[in-house]
C-alpha cells in the first residue's frame, strides 16, 4: 500500500529517540524497542515484496507534485529493485541486534549503540526509497554519521584510529557526491531523477556529462570501498564491534555504495561504452587485489574485510558487464544473466559475509583476541561457531550447494555468453584465491592444535548462536533463489526496472 | 574551567537575553523572512554558551544541564516526527501534508503548520548543539583532572 | 565565471590542507574549508541576472528572483557540515587524551 512506504523511515527515527529519552528511565528498554522495531520493519519490508508484484510505487512526500515546468517535490519510490534491498538491510539489521543483545553486554553506553543502530538503518532505507538526488545525499549523511560514532564505539586506541580514517576519506567522498549533484543540477535545473534523465535525453555536452559521471564513480565508490578507494575499509570494519561489523560490510558498503551507483547509471544516466569499460575494471581490479591482499593476513576481521572488497568487485564488474552487453544490443539474455547474477550475489554476500563477521565475533568474545596464531582446535569445544563459519566459507569460495556457488556460475556464464573470457578467467581464479584463504582460516581457528588450554571455553550465548545458526540456514535456502522459476518471481522485477529506464521515469513523471 | 572577569559576566548577562529573543524572532518569523528553525535555533544555543563561556563550567551542575539539553532534544525531535506522522490520518492524508488551516499570506498565523515545524526544529538544534558544547566540557573536565 | 574559478581554488585549498598538515585539528579545519567551498558553488549556481532576494511580497508585482532551491539545499547542508566537524572534534579529543599528540604521525596503530 502506497502510504506504508514513509513508514520505513519513520518508525526507526522515533525510537532511536524514545531509546535516548526512556533509557536512562527504564532499565532493559532499549533492549526491548529495538528488536521489536526491527521486526516491525522486517514484516512490512515481506509484505511490500509480496504485495508488488512488479510494479512501481511512488509516494509524494506532502503531496507536492510539480506543475508544469516547474519540478518540485520529494518522491520516494519503491520498485523491484528498492524492495529487495530493503528486505535484505532489514533481516541483516535485525539478525545482527539480536546478536548484539548479548555482545555488548560488557560495554558502558549501551543505551546509546542501540540508538545509533536504529538510525543507520532509518538512514539506509531512506536511502534506497528516495527518488531525488538530494534526499539520497540527506538520508547517505544520517547513514554514514551514524556509522562513524558505531565505528569509534568502544574507544580504544585502535578504534579511534580507524573512525577517524574513515570519517576524513568519507568526508571527502560526501563532498564529490555534492559538488557533482550542484553540476547536475545546474545543467538541468532539478534533482528529481527521473527529470534529470529526460533532462539529459536532450543536448548536452560530452565533456560535462563525462566530468560529472567520474565524480559520481569516485564519490559513490569511496563508499563502496572499490579499489583504488578501499583504504578506510580493513581498518573500520576490522576495528568495529562484530556486529557492526556485520552492518556495515553487509548492508552498508551495498546500500550506499552501489545500490546507488547501479540505480544512477542504469535510471538517470544514458549508458556510454567508456563507462561500461570503467566499471568493469574497476570490479575486476577490486575482484583480483582484494583477494591478494587478504591471503597475507593473520588478523581475522582484517581478512574478512579485505574479502569483503573482493566480492563487491564481483558484484560491480556483473554490472559492469551488464552496461557493455546492453550498449551491444544484440545479446539481451546474457545482460539479464550479467545482472540478475550482480543482484544475486549482493543478497548472498550480505548474507554470508555477515555470517562470518558474526562468527569471528564469536571467536573474540570467548577468546579475547582476533590473531588466527593464538587460536587453534577450537571445533570440539565451540560446535556451533565451527559448523556455521564452516558453512559460510564454503559458501563464499562457491561450493555447491551452498549460495555463493550460484551467484558466481551466474556471473561466470554470463561472462562467456558475452564472450568476455579474461573477466570469466579472473573470476574463476580468484574463486580458487578465496577457498584458499578461507580454508587458512578454519584451519587455523577451527582444525589446527590448540595453543592454549581450551578446555574451558563454552559455547557463545543464546542469542549469538541463534542468529548464526539462522543466517547458516539462510546461505543453504537462498540456493534455491538459482531455479528459474523462484528467480522470475523474484529477481526479474528488479532486472526490469534497471533494464527498462523509461518504466522508471514514467512511474514518476506520470503522477 | 574559571569563568572571566566581572565586566565580561555582567555585559554577557545583558546581551544574553537579547540574542536569545533574536534568535526566538528569527524562529517564529520562518515562513516570511530568511532563516526559519535551523538558524534560529543556532542562535538560541549561541546565547546560552556565551553564559557558559563567562562564567565558566564550574558555576553549572554539568551532568544534570546535558541531560536536560539532551531529553528537550529528544522531546523536539519526536514532536516533528509525530507531526509529520499526524497528518498521515488528517487532512491530505500524506506523509509531511499541511493540515491546519492556512490563513492569508504574510501574516504571522498562516501557512498551516510550517511555523510549528520551524519551532520543533528550532528548539531542537538550540539543543542539540548546546549537547555537544556541553559533552565536549564534560570530557575536557574529566581529563584535566 | 570568475567566481567559480575561485571557489574551486578554495575547494584546492582545503584539499591541500587535509593532505599536507599533521596536525589533527588542522585536517578537520580543512575539510571544512573545503565543505564551504563547495556551498559557495552551489548557491553561486541558483544566480539568476538582476534577481531579487526570493521573499515574496504579496503586494508587489510579477518580479524576476535567484533560484531558492540551491538556497534550501545549501541550508540544509550546512547543518550536515555541523554534524561531521562535531564528530571529527569528538574523535580528534579522544584520540588526544589516548596518544597524548596531535601528530598524525605518531598515531599510527594500524597498518597492513
């Protein structure tokens, strides 16, 4: 229903506000609101994908529409694409609280982690809902602020450090994204996406249009952490508490990293071929230096983070692949392979990458540290944390049956369906890197000799090895997303809309 | 830290109420002159630090003054955020609609309901930049000791 | 066309100084400038020839004003501008009160 789509943001900014105000009332409470919230905009993120079907939505935020000549007005807009990144920003924010209801048990202020939770996740789906650029740059800043504070939450020496890397490359980032939205609004006149693109049909100058493109790619992937912009990353997301660690190389570096990129160049922009070619190297170099750059690492959120890179560059080299086989023109079904196979993968990598931050969570909880030298023989004594992290790295190294074997055969085929046969060679040499280090890790946290006594270590609480547990069961389930059948209910409404620009502009300009 | 000396503390308390009123009639004068909530409200919070600046953090009770900065920010922000939901049951029935009545242009009662919003906001900036100005004191007092 | 060179030479600036100074608070500073700078170019952009201040008065005639849509965005981007300087001021404060230095480059933790 069209007036539930403000919801989404709504009801996180009120109680991450009633959590500041009650929490030092009420003891427990936030404990209490916070999961509630998320289930609530968990349920409504099902029922909108259940209840599309398709179509597009768009919401004019007071009514305002433009008249003639004049475009004004703040639309949100929820289409196939929109939908399935808030359910997967929705189930990944609610299965990391509810593991963090235990994990942050030993910090002072919890009060406030609950808080900030609540609106970097109101942040990202205002994000992904958003229709115009400039409320994508308000709901971007609400997002990523809050991720700094979560980033610097537990305030030691290492943590600081790294928030304070962050926010001055973020900084930085934010401020292309504005200069370019100044030069697109200049040229056109209005922010409204739909209007720039019908704005752009028109005469433009080449020079310009390529100036503000470059800024986009490198404002959006400072966010996204592609190569050559990823220095931030290792050090936030390996700084960072578990569970926020799961957040922010799950669902955040996806929702306004290249959710945005994808929703700008396939929905405003018209495609050249020298952006095709860019993206697609750009995925591929990040593709091939992450995994390289994660062998060497003893640290194990460090190695996490540094795969993090790589699987987005698959996930920005599909689409990159989509845009060149879409300008050819004559190959329709292996574009839609390209980028039905980027989509896929961002819904399992936010999945099992997830998994595994909460698992090496797991690990510095019980342990106390995160060096894969000191740790060793853990299966007997942690079973779940083994068999969920086992589960997990077979399923980002694309072993069948587990997800990330579909996704990456997706890519792959569509690859040499476009005959692109250096990319289809990367991606499958970088598959072999990946099982490589994962099997490192295991080895190391899980299978080797134990250094210390470890005798005495349990398994983690409850709440943890619930949402392991659930996010393991997950990666097998979503495997079931690669019969065609299931992935034309549910993924071919998001390739339509990315494919077809006008469906997207008349939805809006129609109202 | 030590407040100033007494011609700073005497001048400061006149000219305190002074912007703060300014500030209040930059607030409430939104919808007809430039400025509206988020200027004003800088200007609220910019008279009560010129107080704290004078008479230094050691005539205030610091951790009763950034709870109360820090709820009447909370307060103020879930007011919009009710407001904005409120008119989703009355009036155009969208997020954000205009409800109340709007009277002729120009005046001061009129526009509907974007002088309430220009309060809440308004109050709610003068509070939140007073929180940060008060946290940063906070930790400043606590490492010197 | 002038002024927008400057403004660019301002963002230059900044740029140069989030770069080159060692000193924490001197890079905070500096991403402002460059915040501002680019502040500057967007109002610079709603410029419209002989335009009035865009207050509309209720009983004066059909007249020419700048662009207030550049003006909104750019009020609303200053309170972000706010936010991050607060942010950046609290960490920079922290991070002197763990290392006891400014210096940037002793705070050098991690590496790899």
């Amino acid at each position: 229903m069209d007036a539930l789509i403000p919801l989404f943001v709504a009801i996180p900014l009120i109680s991450a506000f009633l959590m500041v105000i009650f929490g030092k009332l009420v003891k427990g409470f936030h404990r209490f609101l916070a999961p509630i919230t998320l289930l609530a905009l968990l349920l409504l993120a099902v029922y909108e994908f259940t209840s599309l079907g398709g179509t597009s939505q768009a919401y004019a935020m007071g009514g305002w529409t433009g008249k003639e000549g004049s475009p004004l007005g703040i639309f949100l807009v929820l289409d196939g694409f929109s939908v399935i990144m808030l359910c997967i920003i929705n189930l990944i924010g609610l299965v990391a609280l509810f593991y963090s209801l235990s994990y942050m048990a030993k910090y002072t202020a919890e009060a406030n982690y609950y808080s900030l939770f609540c609106l970097i996740v109101a942040g990202m789906n205002g994000v992904v809902l958003s229709g115009d650029l400039f409320n994508l740059f308000v709901f971007l800043e609400v997002s990523v602020i809050s991720s700094y504070a979560l980033v610097a939450f537990g305030v030691g020496k290492t943590e600081l450090e790294a928030s304070f890397k962050y926010q001055v490359l973020g900084g930085l980032a934010s401020m292309l994204i504005l200069l370019a939205i100044g030069l697109i609004y200049w040229q056109c006149k209005t922010v409204n996406m739909a209007e720039v693109r019908a704005a752009f049909d028109g005469s433009y100058s080449k020079a310009f249009y390529l100036f503000v493109q470059v800024l986009l790619i490198s404002g959006f992937g400072l966010k996204a952490a592609i190569i050559p912009f990823h220095a931030w990353l290792p050090d936030a997301h390996s700084s960072a508490p578990s569970p926020i660690s799961a957040m922010l190389s799950g669902v955040l570096i996806k929702a306004v990293g290249i959710y945005v990129l994808i929703r700008l160049f396939f929905n405003m922009f018209v495609f050249t071929h020298e952006i095709g070619v860019v993206i697609a190297a750009l995925g591929a170099l990040s593709m091939v230096l992450g995994s390289l750059l994660a062998i060497i690492q003893w640290d194990v959120k460090r190695l996490l983070a540094y795969s993090s890179i790589s699987q987005i560059g698959y996930i920005v080299m599909a689409f990159g692949m989509g845009i060149i086989l879409l300008l050819r023109g004559n190959n329709e079904a292996a574009a839609v392979l390209a980028i039905g196979g980027g989509i896929y993968h961002m819904i399992n990598h936010a999945v099992f990458k997830g998994l595994l931050f909460l698992n090496a969570g797991s690990l510095e909880f019980r342990l106390n540290t995160r060096n894969l030298k000191e740790m060793g023989g853990l299966s007997k004594s942690m079973p779940l944390t083994s068999t969920t992290s086992f589960m997990a790295s077979m399923s980002i190294s694309g072993i069948p049956p587990f997800n990330g074997f579909f996704s990456k055969l997706v890519i792959i085929i569509a690859a040499i369906n476009g005959r692109f046969y250096l990319l289809a060679a990367l991606a499958v040499l970088v598959s072999i890197i990946t099982l490589g280090y994962f099997l490192k890790f295991q080895r190391f946290a899980f299978f080797n000799k134990a250094e210390k006594a470890v005798e005495k270590i349990r398994e983690v609480p409850f709440p943890m090895a619930t949402s392991m547990v659930f996010l393991a069961i997950l990666c097998v389930a979503l495997s079931l997303l690669a019969i065609p059948s299931v992935s034309e209910t549910v993924l071919r409404p998001a390739i339509d809309v990315l494919i077809q620009p006008e469906l997207y502009s008349t939805t809006l300009i129609g109202i | 830290m030590e407040g100033m000396s007494t011609i700073v503390k005497k001048v400061s308390q006149l000219v305190a109420g002074l912007i703060f009123m300014y500030g209040i009639y930059i607030i409430l004068h939104g919808h007809l002159t430039p400025g509206g909530g988020f200027a004003g409200g800088a200007i609220v919070a910019g008279a009560f630090i010129l107080l704290i600046l004078a008479f230094g953090s050691s005539a205030l009770n610091l951790k009763k003054e950034v709870a109360g900065s820090s709820n009447t920010e909370s307060v103020a922000i879930l007011l919009v955020v009710i407001l904005a939901l409120m008119s989703l049951f009355l009036g155009a029935k969208v997020f954000f609609g205009n409800f109340l009545p709007k009277g002729e242009a120009g005046t001061l009662l009129s526009a509907g309901v974007i002088p309430l919003y220009n309060i809440f906001i308004g109050i709610e900036v003068a509070g939140a930049i007073l929180t940060i100005f008060l946290a940063l004191v906070i930790f400043k007092e606590e490492s010197s000791k | 066309m002038i002024v927008y060179l400057l403004c660019f030479v301002l963002f230059l600036v900044g740029l140069y100084g989030v770069i080159t100074r060692r000193n924490l608070i001197k890079i905070a500073i500096s991403l402002s400038i460059m915040e501002f700078s680019i502040f500057l170019i967007l109002v610079l952009i709603g410029y419209i020839d002989q335009g009035l201040a865009p207050i509309v008065n209720t009983n004066s005639g059909p007249e020419i004003y700048v662009d207030p849509l550049p003006q909104a965005m750019v009020l609303t981007a200053i309170v972000i501008g706010l936010a991050t300087t607060a942010m950046l001021m609290a960490i920079a404060i922290r991070l002197y009160r763990k290392y006891k230095t400014f210096d940037i480059r002793e705070i050098k933790n991690l590496r790899g």
